[in-house]
C-alpha cells in the first residue's frame, strides 16, 4: 500500500525523472536515505517500469500523428498475435491498445508526411494479412499530453 509520501515521488518523478536523490528528498521533505530507499521500493515492487526522456517529434522531423484503427478480418487467437507481433515490429507504432467497440485496435502512429504515412499503411499494415480495415485520425493539434498517469 502506498502513503502519502510515495504517491508525492510518484508524481514528481513522473514530472523529472532526473532529479537527484537529495533534490527528491527535498522536495518531500525527507532526508536522502528514506527517500533512496522508497523509490528503489517502488521500483521493485513495478510502481515505476522504467525511466525515459520524452523527445519532441516535431524536431525529429515527425509532423504528423495518426491515431489508427484497424479491425482484424477474423478474430482468432492466432491473428491477435501475428498482428500484435507485426506492430511491435514498427518503430512507427509507438502505442498499441485492444480496443472493445468497432475496431480491434488503436494505434497511435508517427509520421513525417502524408507521403511518409500512406507508405506505412501500403507498406508495412497492408503486408498483415489478417487486418480486414482500417480507419486513420489525423490529430490536427495537441492539447494535453501528460506523459503521467494520475496516482491518486
């Protein structure tokens, strides 16, 4: 179970994963050991997967972001797997979710250009044979992205 204490590194590793240990314990109001000691807890015990940098798509030159709907043409054990393969496979696919409702899955996808982004689905989703359809949501604009989820 976690205190009040936790839920605070929690969220303000979620913020800045780079803080230090002693600008961490600062900021929880605790000395440097007790907070070492939580966070490596909470590590061991899966609170916190892994730690990352967040890059900005844009200047790596990917202007466009698609989410992406793809319903399978048979629902088998099999095809699930073949196509959950196939994604993880594509650095383009930087999420992919089981999805209830009309499609089977919702991928969110990074692209360059329109270009770039019709080769992709021609390319490398149109050799998944067992995808039936389709469906792209091109995000116009972005107005929240937390890359944190709510510890509450």
């Amino acid at each position: 179970m976690l205190d009040k204490t936790d839920k605070d590194i929690l969220r303000i590793l979620q913020q800045n994963a780079k803080l230090t240990t002693k600008e961490l314990a600062a900021s929880v109001n605790l000395s440097s050991t007790p907070v070492f000691e939580r966070q490596k807890r909470l590590e061991n015990e899966g609170y916190i997967r892994k730690y990352v940098a967040v890059a900005d798509p844009e200047k790596l030159g990917l202007g466009i972001l698609v989410f992406c709907n793809v319903r399978l043409n048979q629902h088998t054990r099999t095809n699930g797997n073949d196509f959950v393969e196939a994604i993880n496979a594509m650095e383009e696919v930087v999420e992919c979710y089981n999805t209830s409702g009309e499609y089977d899955f919702m991928l969110k996808v990074y692209a360059k250009d329109m270009k770039d982004y019709q080769d992709f689905i021609i390319g490398k989703l149109g050799a998944i044979d067992c995808i039936g359809a389709l469906h792209s949501i091109f995000v116009m604009g972005e107005a929240k992205n937390a890359h944190s989820v709510p510890v509450v």
